[in-house]
C-alpha cells in the first residue's frame, strides 16, 4: 500500500475482506466542507456538480493476508465508514474520513501498514425481525466523538447499477487514498464484482459521524442501497 499516487496498479493481492449486510447511505452535501479537508493532490470528485458524503455499514465475516490464514481480530465484527469521492491524476477514488470498529488489532494494524484512519468503537450489529440492526459509539481518545444508530433492510429487487448512473458512480470505486505522516499521497487498489444492488429502507436514531467535518446529516434523507 505505500506507494505513491500515480504509481501503476499492483499485479498481486495483499489483503481480502468479505463483506455482508452492507448498507451504502448517501447524503448530498456542499462541496467546500470536504474539499478542505482534503491533502494536497486529492480533487474533490462531484457527479453534476454534486458533492456526496457516504456513510458504509456492514459485517466482515473474515480477513486475511495474502499467503495466510485469516487474521485473529480482523474479521467477525461489523464496521462502519464515513468516506466522500475524490480523483488523483483522473482516477476516480474514494477518501475515507474515518472507519469505526471493535478490534484493537484491527484497528492498529490498518493505521499502522494501510495509513487508513482508523478508530476503536463498540459496534454491535444483530438481526431483529428481518432488520439488521447496528450501534457505533467511538472510545478511541483520539479523533471526534462519533456515533451511528440505524436499524436497515432490503426493499426491492437486486440488480447491477445503471452505466452512468449515480449509483454507479457512488459505489463502483476500485481505488482508496490515503496520507502518511509526511504528507505523502499514497493509493491502494481494490477487486471486487461490481456491486448487485438492491433498494433499501433504514431508521436512524442516532447519526454524528459527520459532527467532526461541521454536517449535519439528521434530519436528511439518504439516497439508500
């Protein structure tokens, strides 16, 4: 993963996640809020002129390295991020503001070999009556408080997005950006299918993710999958 930027794509894996129970929540937001906070390099990515701020929920079943076993801590809890889209160079990538989760080991490792923001929180996500509920509230001292309370479902039928679209555009991402302690601007690339999507319904009892960037997303409505 530390790499610079431009540099051409790997030609092999270093790391695999499983997902499930993902939920993309998507908010329209203005651009200037997220364009500061942005390092030197990284273009704030807008679809019509549009600036967007997702919040990503989900479980990770399993994890692992490349060439060895699944990693104790690094799978078995659910997650959540806080990202927006952005381009280096012309390439089309995400920029996470923070992830939310359980494991210690997790968490340090992925601030310490990915540079990836990461923040210790009690998530707990558990299946109540065909929902599937999820809690984040951050400890780590580090970084602002933060907290997510949604309960989410399906509610419609799974199909690819639309070429062009901007469920397309909001979830088929194959890059992430991140900066290490020098400012440097470093990319790691992802595999993955493109995503089958499926129409979504969620309560929100409790959303600051987006407190420590100065939005406000209660009382929003999101664009969900």
């Amino acid at each position: 993963m530390a790499r610079a930027a431009g540099a051409p794509g790997w030609r092999f894996w270093l790391f695999t996640q499983q997902w499930a129970d993902v939920l993309f929540a998507h908010w329209p937001v203005p651009a200037d809020p997220l364009a500061a906070r942005l390092p030197p390099g990284l273009a704030l990515d807008t679809y019509q002129g549009q600036a967007w701020l997702g919040v990503v929920a989900l479980r990770i079943p399993s994890a692992r390295l490349a060439g060895v076993l699944p990693l104790p801590g690094a799978g078995g809890f659910a997650q959540v991020n806080l990202r927006t889209y952005v381009t280096c160079g012309g390439r089309p990538g995400v920029w996470f503001f923070s992830l939310d989760a359980p494991s210690r080991l997790g968490v340090a490792a992925a601030r310490l070999f990915f540079r990836l923001p990461y923040f210790h929180a009690r998530v707990r996500a558990a299946r109540e009556e065909g929902w599937l509920a999820l809690r984040s509230r951050r400890t780590a001292a580090r970084g602002p408080a933060a907290e997510l309370v949604v309960r989410y479902r399906p509610a419609g039928p799974v199909a690819p997005a639309r070429p062009g679209s901007l469920d397309e555009w909001l979830t088929e991402r194959y890059s992430f950006y991140v900066a290490d302690g020098r400012g440097r601007l470093l990319r790691g690339d992802l595999r993955h299918q493109p995503w089958l999507l499926q129409p979504a319904v969620a309560a929100f009892t409790g959303n600051t993710l987006a407190v420590g960037l100065g939005i406000d997303l209660s009382g929003q409505q999101p664009l969900l999958h």
